[in-house]
C-alpha cells in the first residue's frame, strides 16, 4: 500500500510517469545521496513556473478581451473576436 499511495501522491504534485519511476526507484536506495531527487525537483518546479507563466499570460489576454467587450450582442462581442483572430492565425 506504501508503493501506492508514493505514486498516487506523486501524480498528485504533478509529477510526470517517468519522474514518478526514477522517484520510486530513488526511494528504494534508501543510503544514496538525494542529489538526483533534488534534480528531479527542480525540473518539476522550473516545469510548474513555466505552466504558471503561460496560465498567467492566457489569463491576461481572456481578461483584456472580456474588458473590451462591449456587452453587446455576440456578433459584436470582443471574446467571440479574439478566439477567431486566434483560430485563424
């Protein structure tokens, strides 16, 4: 049950399957040093800053689109415009 509940942990920080095998097989080494775990973490996090800039910047382009919406109707709505320039490019 340990095994299990490591790797459902693990998927649950979002590390990938991969990561996941190497940090299982790390644990099981339990007297070698922890730099390759460290490695491991390090890439999760640089991985997970890189996700949270690209989520940051998606935010702020849906908020500047809903913004200059006009509140309108749809065919003159800035949300409905800027998913079809997106679309088309």
């Amino acid at each position: 049950m340990g095994r299990l509940n490591f790797i459902r942990h693990a998927r649950e920080l979002g590390f990938e399957v991969a990561a996941v095998r190497e940090l299982l097989a790390l644990s099981e080494q339990p007297y070698r040093p922890c730099a390759e775990v460290d490695s491991i973490a390090r890439r999760h996090i640089a991985d997970i800053d890189r996700r949270i800039a690209q989520l940051s910047a998606l935010r702020r382009e849906l908020q500047h689109s809903l913004d200059a919406c006009g509140h309108g109707r749809v065919g003159e709505c800035r949300v409905i415009e800027a998913l079809a320039e997106r679309s088309a490019a």
